[in-house]
C-alpha cells in the first residue's frame, strides 16, 4: 500500500520563510508545502539579502518565486535540517484591538470598571451597540507594537515575574509589500504581500493603569515584553489566500481548544485595516498588520498562562505555531 503523503504545510506553491542552520546566521528561504527548503541568498544577490529585503522588491520578485517553486531541477533540503525563526524583522507593527464582535463582548464584560454593578446583560448589549456605531464610523481601533517583542513561531515564551494574568491572542497578521499612505479600502490588498500567524500576547493585570486611570490602556507594558509576539512560521503570499475573510483561527492550549472562530467575525476586514493605519502612518515593506484575535482568551474562561503551557496557534492555509512558555528565571 503507498503511504499517505504528509499533509502541506500551508496553501499554496511556497512561502517565504527566515531559517538558520545550526551555528549559521538567518537566511531567507523558499519553503514548499511538502516541507524543502532553498535559500534564497544567491538568487537574489550575494550579501546577507533578509525577507524584508524581498519584500521591499516585491513586484520584481514575486514572479521570479513563482519560477523557483516551479523549477524541480532546483536543489533542496529538508526543512528538518533549518532552525525556523520569525519570518520577517518588521520596522512597524501596526496592531488591533477589539476587532472580532464576540471578543468585545467577553472582554467588555470581563474587565468591568470599578463601581460598575450593572448586570452582565446590560453591558453586553452596551458593547454590542458601541461596536455597531464603530462600524457605521469607520473607526478600527490600531496602536503601535514593538519589533522587539517579536519572537520565532517554537521559540519559548519567558513570562515575565511582573506579569500576573499573561494571556494568549492569536491573530492574522498582514504583512505589507508596497509601501501604502492614504490608500483606499479598494487598494489596500494590492499593499499586502501575504499572511501570517502571530500571538498578540498580553498581560491583562497591566492592561489598565490603576494609578492614572483617565489615561486608559498601557500597550507598552501590557504587550511589548520581549517574546510576547510570537510570529510565523510563514509568509503566505497573499494570491494563495482565496479570502482572508473566511479563514479559521484556532488556538490550543495544552492540547484543549481555547480560540476557535472565523475571521468572518471580523468587524473590520484586512483591507478596512490597512486603509485605516495608511490614513495616519506610512506603512513599510515587511511591517505588520495585525487583525486583532477572537473570543476564547483566558481571561474570559478564568485560565492564564503559567510555566510549562504549551499553545499551538493554527489559522486556515497559513500553518501551525508552537510555544511553551517558561516563567522568567526558570530555565
């Protein structure tokens, strides 16, 4: 009986891909969804050439990959043979909250102001209609993340001593591949060169600050500790991807299924997020759009992260993340 072969790693002929061999430095990599690997150094000049690099070449490059992945006389290796690190060293992550309608909700219920008493129905309904006027406005809610809290898609996750309610998020990422300023819903995907996993981590204790709390959300504490990006292992080109609209977002932590949704749920879809960041910021090759995560976080089912959790992030043709996480001081 012939075997079955392994599934595909992803959708699509290839993806881009950041790998090492062991004491070698990072390379960018043509990946096959059979798992082969050919570096993409001497295709592309000589040089230490990076995935950021590529991207910013995008329209030139694009065609000349899909003649890579086509050409089977060309050599490869196993991917078993590479260390896989985040697949692209951004210049700008441009980030979403409360972006998917059931992830308000529990998160609107979850995080009750102080003093507020009124029953759970009451603020649902309150979320639901803040979030319909958002819509109607056109107003995505996007701040600003750290390129330094970016980590591999199996490196470990150290959670910080401070950090007393680490919580995971898994999101869509878009990542740019032309520069975009001030463009329109229609162009924004015409900016995107592909998708990626990421796993917004957050701590929720240091979400809000206690000490001034007219001042709201405090993303540089709560987000940008370093590792608490999870990224990759891919870059999917966007023309693999039917519609990034109707893909499944699933996260399980330790083996059991905690996120579970459709980017149907979207409130603002990938090109409504693009177009909106480009109006204030001018988005780079290589920068991140993240889409915001789904309900199923840890704080609404009473579970954070602790040392020795596994989670492994998964989103429709785009692959599989794995991490543990490892309190800070116990390696």
């Amino acid at each position: 009986m012939t075997p079955e072969p392994p599934p595909a790693l992803f959708t699509g002929p290839f993806a881009l891909g950041t790998l090492s061999a062991p004491h070698g430095p990072p390379f960018p990599a043509l990946v096959s969804p059979d798992g082969h690997v050919r570096d993409l150094r001497h295709t592309f000049g000589g040089g230490r050439p990076t995935v950021r690099h590529l991207l910013e070449r995008w329209d030139e490059v694009l065609p000349r990959l899909h003649e890579l992945a086509a050409d089977g006389s060309a050599p490869r290796r196993p991917l078993d043979d590479f260390r896989v690190h985040a697949p692209v060293e951004p210049r700008q992550v441009l980030q979403s909250g409360a972006n998917y309608r059931q992830h308000v909700i529990d998160l609107h219920v979850a995080h009750r102001a102080p003093g507020d008493d009124r029953p759970e129905a009451e603020r649902r309904a309150e979320a639901a209609e803040l979030m319909d006027r958002r819509a109607a406005q056109d107003l995505p809610y996007v701040f600003i993340g750290l390129p330094s809290a970016i980590a591999g898609p199996y490196d470990d996750v150290v959670l910080p001593g401070w950090a007393e309610q680490p919580d995971w998020e898994l999101e869509l990422a878009a990542v740019i591949g032309r520069p975009a300023h001030r463009v329109s819903v229609d162009d924004a995907p015409g900016h995107v060169a592909g998708y990626t996993i990421a796993n917004d981590l957050t701590d929720r204790a240091t979400v809000f600050r206690r000490d001034m709390p007219q001042i709201g959300a405090d993303w540089l504490r709560s987000k940008n500790a370093p590792g608490f990006t999870p990224l990759g292992p891919w870059i999917v080109p966007s023309g693999a991807i039917a519609d990034p609209g109707d893909l499944r977002l699933t996260l399980r932590l330790n083996g059991e299924t905690m996120q579970d949704e459709s980017t149907a749920d979207m409130l603002f879809d990938v090109a409504r997020m693009v177009a909106y960041a480009s109006r204030s910021a001018r988005l780079l090759p290589g920068d991140l759009v993240l889409t915001g995560s789904p309900a199923g976080n840890g704080i609404h089912r009473g579970r954070l992260l602790r040392d020795g959790d596994v989670m492994e992030g998964a989103i429709t043709g785009l692959g599989v993340q794995r991490t543990r996480c490892v309190a800070e001081g116990a390696r």
